[in-house]
C-alpha cells in the first residue's frame, strides 16, 4: 500500500525546483549521481559518532552500515526519535539519541514536505532530534502530493527544518527503489 499519489519523473528542471523549495525551507540540498559519490560523502561523517539508521534501502544496498563500522561509529537501528527505541543486534539497557540519523525519504511533494516513516510524528512534535539528520530520496520518491491513508497519522512529516538539526536531503536521481 502506497501512502503517495503517483510519482513523478525526476529530470533537471524538477531537481532545480524541488533544490529551491527545500532550501526555502531549510533543508540542506546534496545532489549524488551514483554509488561512488554516496560512498565519498559517507566517509565525510566524523569518526567514532553515534548514528542512528533507519529502514533505508539506500544504506543496505550501498553496505553504509559497513562502512560507518569500520570507522568506529556505535550504530543504533531503526531509531525512530525516541531515546529508548532500538532494533539492533546488540543489547543496551540506555544509549544516547545519535549524533547523526541516516534514512530514506518515502516521500517529497513539490512543496518541500517530507514524508519520513522511520521519524515518528511524536517525536517531531515534541522536538527530539539528534544533531544532524540525513535523508536520502531516489528519483521514485517524489510526488504531488501525499494520499491520506490509515496509519499515516503516527509517521513523520517534515513541512520546514527542525531549528536545532543540520538536515541534508540527499537526492539520488540514478536510483529507483
């Protein structure tokens, strides 16, 4: 079930529209056109951070978990805003929120909304963030606009940047996933 209308083909007059729409709001804007230039910005991370990673297609495909690993960063999954919220391998009786969330977008309108399951509403509404939230968005991601569908009251919806957060959304126009 799909909580989007149709999407809408990404080509270079829509990246410079949405670009300007999303800066409007706030939003940081990085434009990666294949694997290799995701990777390199990855690496950009600090070393040895705390990183929350959600349900992203993006960070399994491209092994960033791997990669964040071996830099030394303490990795908590599918960490949805709240502090006591983990689904990882490990055991943590507490953990601190993560300096840096790394997700997908499941869905951008052409206003600049974002559409974020792995970000609860709750904690958007109460301001929990971490320091920096990256998000990335393939070209089959964007839309006019959101269908109301059951359950979408209990997702994420980013209409501007938080204040207290460094947001980047990172557009990928040569992946559909």
């Amino acid at each position: 079930m799909s909580e989007t209308k149709e999407c809408i083909k990404l080509d270079s007059g829509l990246i410079k529209q949405l670009t300007y729409t999303l800066k409007e709001k706030g939003f940081k804007i990085l434009i990666l056109n294949n694997e290799e230039e995701v990777i390199e910005f990855i690496h950009q991370i600090p070393n040895d951070v705390i990183i929350g990673l959600g349900d992203s297609i993006t960070t399994c495909t491209l092994k960033i978990r791997n990669i964040l690993s071996r830099k030394g960063s303490l990795i908590f999954y599918g960490w949805n805003g709240d502090i006591h919220y983990n689904r990882s391998l490990e055991t943590f009786e507490d953990h601190p929120v993560p300096e840096y969330f790394l997700t997908r977008v499941n869905a951008i309108t052409l206003k600049g909304n974002l559409l974020i399951k792995d970000y609860s509403r709750k904690a958007i509404m109460e301001n929990h963030f971490p320091k920096n939230i990256i998000a990335f968005a393939g070209c089959n991601r964007i839309v006019g606009e959101f269908r109301n569908q059951p359950g979408m009251n209990k997702y994420g919806v980013f209409r501007e940047k938080p204040s207290s957060v460094d947001f980047t959304v990172v557009l990928l126009p040569y992946i559909t996933y």
